[in-house]
C-alpha cells in the first residue's frame, strides 16, 4: 500500500494525505520540482497537462494548461509560499482561464507537502489541503468528479 | 458544472454567522453535543440575552436547530452540513490517491517523460 492513511477533518475542511515511496526524498522531490515530472501525474491521464512556468521559489508562480479529449483547455496555478528542498513546500493552488489568468471566482486551496527520509532510504509524502470554505469544498469537489467521470469515460473510450 | 449548495442570500448568513469569535465556539460546543442555551451562557462572560441572540443568528443562517426541552431549549449542530463536507472530502481524496498512484509510476520511471 503507498497510501498509508487519509485523515479528513470536515470541522477544519482539511484533508490530510500520507504515502511511503520507495524512491530517496531527492527524487520524491523531483516530481514536484521537474515540470516535466509533475505533468505526468498532477491531472488524470485522459486531461494531459502542460506545465508552462515553474517558478519554485517563495512568491513565485507555476501555471500549467490541461488539454482533454475534445481539445478541451482547462488552465490552472500554484502561487508559491514556502519552498524549503527538497523537503517541503507549500503553496496556492487555483484555476485560471485557458489563457492562464487566474480565475477569481474559482476557490484556491492551500497544499503544504512535506518529504521524509525513511530508515529504509525510502520517502513519507503528507499532504495537507485546506479548503477555505464548504462552499469551495462542493465548488472544488464538483471538478474533480468532474475529471473522475471524465477518466472513467476515457478508460471506457479506450475500450472500444 | 458547479454544482452549488446554497443560494447567495443563505452563503452571506452563513459568513456573517461565522464572523463572529463567540458564535464560531458556541457552533464548535453544539456539534459535540447538545447543550441548553443557559447551558452556553455560562461558558461565556455575556448575559444570557447576548447569546440568545447569538443562537438567533446561528439558526437563521441554519447552522444550528433549536428544540425544546420542557422548560428548556436545547441548541444542536447542523449535523447535515458537516456530514455533506465529509462526503466531498471523500470524492477529493480519491483524486489524491489517483496521483499518489501517479507519482508511483513516475518514480517508477522518472525519464520516460524526456522523450515525449
């Protein structure tokens, strides 16, 4: 099992996410700092994304552009607040239009990741995402059914 | 595609409910357990009236139900409101555990994406 326990708190509005790699922290790092490394697994695989700044540093700025099955364009950012590598990072993260700007009408969550070195040379991944609101929780969960119902539907399309 | 929850005049009830320090803690005491509100009164260092209206403020913005109790009136939780932010933090988890299962095959692999 990677995922080694999920701690949901709906009086907070937060969702607390564990996982154990086997790789080191530098390379669990690494996917979250190599654009090219995050555009293989931050959307579902039917919404490829494409990482088009990558600004890791406090204050700085990732957006990245998801393309779906229909030429579809979803576009989104991470405003950077704390980077401290390889071993944690947190930050913004939002929606933005197919041009990239920020949507404001769309909740921003805030993610704070940390990396553990285990005993074992392996890696402890927490997420933590605080939703600011219920409302930016149904906001937020109605997308990513969204893309649940989308991912299935590809896997059916890939099927057939 | 949004699928929203509350229309726009409930939304400003339930902020303008929860922008007060003592009415957040009294809404904290409720979903524990239920409690009187002469119950609530005395956790606080304001007359009973004070948080008579405090509860008044809590029910119309439907975080809280009042229910009699012989002579009493017992204050209780929204319960459904927080049942509903524990299903939509199920559906997130699943996207988070979609991308652990991701970054797995990332790390798996970490320079297929060079050649792309």
């Amino acid at each position: 099992m990677t995922v080694t326990s999920i701690v949901k708190d709906p009086q907070a509005l937060t969702l607390t996410l564990t996982a154990d790699f086997d790789a080191p922290v530098e390379a669990v790092w690494q996917v979250w700092a190599d654009p090219r490394k995050l555009e293989r697994w931050w959307g579902p695989p039917t919404y490829p994304a494409t990482v088009v700044d990558h600004d890791l540093r406090p204050g700085g700025r990732v957006a990245y552009v998801m393309t779906g099955p229909e030429g579809d364009r979803h576009g989104g950012w991470w405003r950077l607040v704390e980077v401290d590598a390889p071993t944690r990072l947190v930050f913004e993260d939002g929606f933005a239009d197919e041009a990239g700007a920020p949507n404001p009408e769309m909740p921003t969550v805030e993610i704070t990741v940390t990396l553990v070195a285990r005993p074992d040379g392996g890696t402890t991944m927490t997420t933590l995402s605080r939703f600011p609101s219920l409302e930016a929780l149904e906001q937020l969960a109605a997308m990513g059914m969204e893309e649940g119902m989308r991912l299935a539907a590809g896997q059916i399309d890939a099927l057939l | 595609m949004v699928v929203c929850c509350l229309e726009a005049g409930h939304a400003d009830r339930v902020f303008q409910a929860l922008a007060d320090a003592t009415r957040r803690d009294i809404l904290a005491r409720v979903l524990r357990a239920d409690v009187t509100v002469s119950g609530l009164a005395r956790h606080y260092p304001v007359s009973f009236a004070a948080i008579q209206k405090h509860v008044a403020v809590l029910e119309r913005a439907e975080l809280v139900t009042k229910e009699r109790r012989g002579r009493e009136r017992l204050v209780r939780g929204n319960a459904e409101a927080i049942r509903r932010a524990r299903r939509l933090l199920d559906e997130l988890e699943v996207v988070w555990r979609d991308r652990v299962d991701r970054i797995e095959a990332v790390l798996a692999d970490p320079d297929r994406g060079a050649d792309r």
